[in-house]
C-alpha cells in the first residue's frame, strides 16, 4: 500500500488471530477507523460530495479499511465498504461461516491505478482437521455514484477470483468421491500435468464419482448454484477414497494438445477417433477456465463448408468434385454483396477447387437454385441433423455442446453456407464432422464408455457412399494442394483438412479455424482473433494428429 495502516497492522500485513474454529482477536476495522458505524452509501451532513478522479489516499484507505474488516471476520463492515452492500455481507460472511477459514493474513500490493492487487494467507478447519490455503487475488475502488465516497467495486472474484455471483465457497464432506481418471491405455489423467482437463475432470466426478466406487472426503470447493454444474476443489482436507474410472481420452494425444493450445491466449482443439467417435483429447487456453473445446458456441468459418458441401451433393446442386462451378470475385444474395478472400477467383474450375481454395461465393452463388424451390434456409440444418447428428443431444459422458444450424432468411442464408451468420460450433462438434466425413458415418462423440451408465446416444443416417468419397476428395486436396497444405506437410498417413476463418462483431482479426483427418484420428481447432485458419489453428491441429 502507499500508506501504513497505525493500528494492528505490521508492515502492511492485516492480522487475524485464531481462536478455536472461529475468528477472534482484532477487530481490525474498527481499530483502524474508530468507529463501527458507516454504511456504503451514507454520506455525513458535515463532508461535501466528492467528484472526480480518485485521489491515491482515498484508494488506499478504501482498500486498508475493506481488507482489515474482512481479514478481522466483521463482514457487515466490510460489505458496508462496497457498493453493493447487499450482496457483499452474504460472501464474505460465508468466507467463516461456509468456507470455515479459521485465520487469515491478507497482504496487499502496490496499486496500480484504481486496482489493489493482494494475497491471502488463510487456514481451513472443519471438523478437527486444519490446512493452509493461499491464493492471490485484486480488488477495485470506485467512487460512490450517490456519496461521492472512495468503495471498493464489488464482484465477487474480490474474495476469490473463480468466484462469480452464482457460485459461493463451501467447506464441507464432498459432493462426490474422487476419482483416479484413467486414459484408455490405463496411465492416470490428472489436473497437474494435464491442466485443460480441469473441467472435464470436474465433470466426470461429479456424474461418475459414486458409481466408480470411491468415498468421499472433506474439500473447500466452489460451490455451484446449477446442480448440472460440478463443484470445484481448491484444497483437500481429507481426501476420502479414490475411485478409477476408464476414459476414451488418450494421454500422448492428450498432452500434444496440451503443448499445442498454450502458446496462444485463448484457443481450444478435440481430437476424436472416426471410427469409433471416442475423445482422444480435450485441450483449451487458459487451461483452468471455461471448457470452451466442448462447451463453446461459435461461427466455425468455412470448415462449415464440409457440411454446405454434403447438403449440395445431396440435393443435386452439384453432382460431385468435378462438377464445373462458378468462383466470381463476389456475388450478392438478396441485396447483401459477398466477397472471397481478396476478391480472387477461379476461372473455369470445379466444385473441388472451390473448396480446396475455399471459394466462398462458388458456395453461395450455386446453391441459389435452393432459394428458388423455397428450402434455401433449412437444408443445411437438415443435412447437419441428418448425416452429422448436430443438434440431437448428444450425451457424451460430461456436459457439452453439440451444435447449432438453426432455419434462416435472406442474407443470413448464404452467411450461414460459409459458416457464418447463426451457425454455432465448438471444436467438438468440428472434429466429430471431419471424422464422419472420415468413417463415412456418424459416432456420437464419447468420452467414457457407453456402457459405463448405458445412457442413450445420438444416431444419424450413414453419408451416401457417394458423398463420403467425394468429401475425403476435396479434403486431401486441401491437405495436400490447397489452403491446409502448409500446416498439414509434416502430417503422414491418408489426411485430408478444410480451414476456415470466422469474422466475430467488433474484434479486428478473425478466428482461425482447421480441421482435418490423418488416418484413424480427426481433430478441430479455434484460435480467438488467429486470422487465416491455417496460420494458427492448422499448426494446432497438425501437431496432435501427428501424435496419434
């Protein structure tokens, strides 16, 4: 901090000494101000409202006095010193009552504008048994809209940064036992060496746990107010009895994807077998976040052309990769004008061409006929149901997404032919499609065995023999002559692959997408804001195929 609190502070470090399971000790806040009294939006008659920026005693003092007050365990204080009072005391109350932490040294750092950054020297007890628990984690101060008062901006990542509004921490017998994940070969599958299955993991507990015939021990976990959601363990206090539970995963694919998503900010790639549709990897960056891989919902660029390529050849808009194709620069549906990457074209050529380049307006301007006969707006939706099963639920062993190719109008039909406009993929659902095209028919995807709970999956019609030759065509010309070739090079075996770029509202670079085959493995990747799909996300996809 800038300033030294003068009471009950050494050295910057807010004290709170333990007693029992409970907080005892120091009233730190009220040692610090002198008072108990003060609410977040009460304004004292004798001081003027303040206004403008905040000056850097006032960042202090508010961040010294919420710290002291919440360190001291006195929440209806420090909730007093937010600017939601209201949903503050509950949270930070919780931080004794629910999460059980028994003492706690907070130390802030240097401020950084209007941001305080601090950590948290804590012990967890809960029925006789005591663990150290430390984390870091910021807060904010903020004038007060109504007093004018320096407050601390309230979210509830300030007591923890996984926290959010719907979620709370909890000391407490587990939910579900531990499990002793294993890969399909038998090696151990855990958090540590494999960060990005975090969630996943999560997951598997809490579905599987209890059949896979462990017993359950005490963790501070955060809590989840959605019953579909799994709690996330932050410290074991007795770890209870672990359970082994097999998985389709496969752990040297596994940690190629691994090494392949973190060296970009936010990326996520799923590798899946064709044959079979088991999950060999789940990866995503930042590891420890959101499951993007399976849970993600986004415009998957021209990979969807895989999908607009089957509807095509189903309804006899072209007979198959040879059949001569228009590749103007641009063309215009419905008034909206859509262009290929820098306006190129293709004199002359054929459907495998186009797709091998990744034409977009051979993909639009031929499929106008559909538009004519009034089923423009649906076809692709039926085609992606019917061959490719997305949308049909599918229950592959821990929450996810499978898709979405909702009916359209007007110009959001032709968007939605090069992967655009309301079509919503993850890299799941793209690595399930490429490896349909693969196999020839559809393989709900799985991650544990459907015999582990008998659980029903999703089917689909087998591609036309046909249109399944035809696809793995254009997409070994792609791998090996057309937009995939440069990522695809060092990948041996019968490979095939379709980039594909998707331009996102607002953001100034558009997401890099790739998928392809090699052999008996399909993988998918998304990189956030990666350009050209074979510039980022191709080399993603090229390194855990060649780890199969």
């Amino acid at each position: 901090m800038r300033s030294g609190a003068k009471v009950a502070v050494v050295g910057g470090v807010f004290l709170v000494v333990a007693s029992g399971v409970g907080y005892g000790g120091y009233n730190l806040y009220n040692g610090l101000t002198g008072n108990g009294g003060g609410g977040a939006d009460t304004k004292s008659a004798a001081s003027p409202k303040k206004s403008g920026p905040l000056s850097t005693e006032e960042i202090d003092k508010a961040a010294k006095d919420f710290l002291a007050a919440w360190a001291g365990g006195n929440a209806p204080e420090a909730a007093q010193l937010t600017n939601n009072a209201a949903e503050a005391e509950p949270l930070i109350a919780g931080y004794r009552d629910q999460a059980h932490v028994s003492a706690a040294v907070i130390t802030p750092g240097a401020a950084v504008g209007t941001k305080v950054p601090f950590t948290v020297r804590a012990t967890v007890t809960y029925a006789g048994q005591s663990k150290p628990w430390s984390y870091a984690s910021e807060l904010t101060v903020v004038r007060g809209l109504t007093t004018g008062r320096a407050l601390i901006d309230w979210v509830p990542a300030v007591v923890h940064p996984k926290l959010t509004k719907d979620t709370a921490l909890k000391t407490d017998q587990a939910a579900a036992p531990p499990i002793k994940a294993v890969d399909r070969k038998g090696r151990e599958l855990t958090k540590e060496k494999y960060p990005s299955l975090g969630p996943v993991l999560d997951s598997l507990r809490k579905k599987y746990g209890e059949t896979a015939g462990g017993t359950a021990g005490v963790e501070l976990v955060i809590a989840s107010g959605n019953d579909s959601a799994p709690d996330q363990t932050l410290l074991t206090l007795t770890k209870g009895k672990e359970g082994t539970l097999t998985t389709t995963l496969d752990a040297d694919v596994q940690a190629a994807a691994e090494k392949a998503v973190k060296q970009y900010g936010h990326a996520s790639v799923v590798a899946v077998k064709p044959s079979t549709g088991e999950i060999r990897a789940v990866a995503n960056s930042p590891a420890d976040g959101y499951n993007t891989a399976m849970m993600g919902a986004q415009a998957p660029g021209s990979t969807m052309k895989i999908v607009s390529a089957t509807m095509m050849m189903d309804n006899g808009v072209v007979d198959g990769p040879g059949t001569k194709v228009e590749c103007p620069p641009t063309v215009t549906w419905e008034g909206v004008t859509f262009h290929n990457l820098d306006d190129f074209k293709i004199p002359g050529g054929t459907f495998k061409d186009s797709f091998r380049r990744s034409c977009n307006t051979a993909f639009i301007k031929a499929v106008k006929p559909l538009n004519k006969s009034g089923i423009a707006g649906r076809a692709l939706g039926e085609t992606a149901r019917k061959y490719f099963g997305i949308g049909l639920d599918w229950q592959t062993g821990v929450v996810s997404v499978d898709g979405s190719v909702p009916e359209s109008s007007g110009a959001e039909t032709a968007a939605s032919y090069i992967g655009q406009g309301k079509v919503a993929m993850n890299a799941l659902n793209m690595a399930s499609i490429t490896a349909t095209a693969k196999s020839g028919a559809f393989h709900q995807p799985v991650i544990v065995p459907q015999s582990l709970d008998d659980r029903e999956l999703a089917t689909a019609q087998p591609l036309p023999g046909s249109i399944a030759q035809a696809l793995r065509e254009m997409m070994r010309a792609t791998a090996q002559y057309g937009t995939g070739a440069p990522a695809m090079s060092g990948v041996g075996g019968d490979k095939g692959a379709k980039t594909g770029s998707a331009e996102v509202d607002g953001q100034g670079k558009s997401n890099s997408w790739f998928t392809g085959y090699a052999d008996d493995l399909a993988a998918a990747a998304v990189v956030q804001s990666g350009g050209h799909g074979g510039d980022a996300a191709g080399p993603v996809v090229a390194q855990v195929l060649r780890a199969r």
